[in-house]
C-alpha cells in the first residue's frame, strides 16, 4: 500500500518532467541605423546587426531583420505585419572625435516609443554590450531600466515612461543632414542637463500646435521638444563662418498647451556642426525642468 502511494507522485514527476517548455518569445524587427554627416554609410547596418546578434544570442527573442529600404513612417506598419512585438532603430551622427547614437525600442502595438537612449561610441567594440540592455528591457516586459553606463563608458540617463522630454525632427530650410544632426545634438544636451529623453523618429514630421496631443500619448512624454534650424554662410573676416538659427519651442503634455514664445538663439562658428550645437545649448539652457 505504502508502494503505491509513492508511485503516484513519482508517476507525475515524471509526467511534468516531460512536458515542453512554453516560454514566451518575443519577436523584435530590429532596422539599420540611419547615419548622417561624416558617418560611414555601412556603420548604420554595422552597429544594428552587431546589436541583434547580441539579442538573439542571449535566447528568448526571435530576431527579424528589417528592410534597408525601408522608410521610418513604415517601420511600424511593417513591424506589425511581420507578426513583431516590438521594433528597434536608430540613428548616427558625428559628434567631434566620435560618433553619438540614439536608440529607441517602439511597441507595434500602441506605437509608444517604450524606452530610448542616447550613447557615444568610437568604434564597433565600445557597443559590446547594447545588444543585452534591450534584451533586458524586452524579457522583463517593461521600460524602465536604471540609469547606467553606456558600453563606452559614458553616464546614461534613460528614460521612463510618462516623464521628461521627448524631441521631434528638427525642421527648417537647413539641410536635412544638419537638421539630424540638430535633433541629435538637442537630445545629447538635454542629457547632459540630466533629464529623461525620447525621440519620435517614426514621425517624419509633426506640429506639435495641432499634433502634440497624439505625439505625447506615443512617448508617454510630459513635454515635447519642437526645433525649427536655418543655417548660412556669413563672411565676416577672412575665414567663412556659419550662422546657426535655432528656434525651439515646447509643448506641455499635462495641459496640452504650446508654450507662446520660443527660444530662438543664433551662434557664429567656422564649423557648421559646432554653430549648430552651440546655438543648441545655449537654447536649452534656458528651458524650464519638465514637471
């Protein structure tokens, strides 16, 4: 009798031993990053690939490569029909002596930009690593990592949800290689400042006086960044100067209101880059801290 009463449980151990794993997968469609400026061409897909070879190694994430070819307005509508939970792209600029990337993971679902990042880099070998945060962030279902260290060892304030700053394509008869450098170059100084930052590069443009409602809703944001930038070639001694034009305006997402004057501010360099980023920071230092 005293038999039996033990084979019962031995018999379903055995029984639940044997059962399949049902684990959760997610499905990612991870695209090239976009570059811009001086970057080379092959750097975008270089950075992406090496990312999504870091996700796929680490299990649980099944891996589908997006379209070179395809447009950011596209990505989610292509994402969802390749039956994915999420996307991931990106974009790179020159900053100086290295190069800055911004990363966003975005839900197919809602289209909520769910977790973004800024990060600098020198080479392929300093991004070693970025491929297990987004793994992170994507098996435990949220996002809202910690505040860490990027892999080249520079401080990262990322973002959470409903809080900080979410920035827009810059705008403006500037052209459209300044233009992503300046939305670059808004994000990386607003970090610096030590607030929470998204990018909205799904929206190829938006005016937050009639479109902020919806573009708050997407990156949980509470106020939105908005940058008009014109530039030109002044001469104003022997060597050519740029003159940066930077207009930046903000948008409430509690309140829903546009703010009614904007910072605008001009900056003189003999380096376009560094007229842009100057006019930038100065701009941004004068924001208010989001509530």
């Amino acid at each position: 009798m005293l038999r039996r009463l033990f084979a019962v449980p031995a018999a379903l151990l055995v029984l639940l031993c044997a059962l399949p794993s049902f684990a959760a997968t997610r499905t990612l469609v991870v695209y090239p990053f976009a570059v811009t400026g001086t970057a080379p061409a092959e750097l975008g897909k270089q950075v992406s690939d090496q990312i999504a070879a870091e996700i796929g190694e680490l299990g649980g994430v099944a891996i589908v490569h997006g379209a070179p070819t395809a447009k950011p307005a596209d990505y989610r509508a292509a994402a969802k029909a390749a039956g994915a939970d999420y996307y991931f792209s990106g974009s790179i600029a020159p900053v100086f002596n290295r190069y800055s990337a911004i990363e966003q993971l975005v839900s197919t679902r809602s289209g909520t930009v769910v977790w973004g990042v800024s990060i600098q880099f020198r080479s392929l070998a300093d991004v070693a690593g970025e491929g297990r945060r987004i793994h992170d962030e994507l098996v435990r279902g949220d996002a809202t990592p910690p505040p860490g260290i990027g892999a080249s060892g520079v401080s990262l304030v990322t973002p959470t949800p409903v809080s900080g700053y979410a920035v827009l394509p810059v705008t403006g008869s500037a052209a459209d290689a300044d233009k992503t450098y300046a939305t670059s170059a808004i994000v990386d100084t607003l970090q610096r400042h030590g607030y929470n930052v998204v990018t909205v590069t799904s929206l190829a443009t938006i005016d937050p006086a009639t479109d902020g409602a919806a573009a708050c809703a997407k990156t949980g944001a509470r106020t939105l960044v908005a940058g008009t930038l014109d530039t030109a070639r002044v001469s104003t001694g022997p060597t050519p100067q740029t003159n940066a034009h930077i207009d930046l305006r903000t948008f409430d997402c509690r309140t829903h209101a546009l703010d009614l004057q904007s910072t605008v501010v001009n900056h003189i360099s003999p380096v376009g880059n560094d007229a842009i980023r100057g006019a930038i920071e100065d701009a941004v230092s004068a924001f208010p801290a989001p509530s």
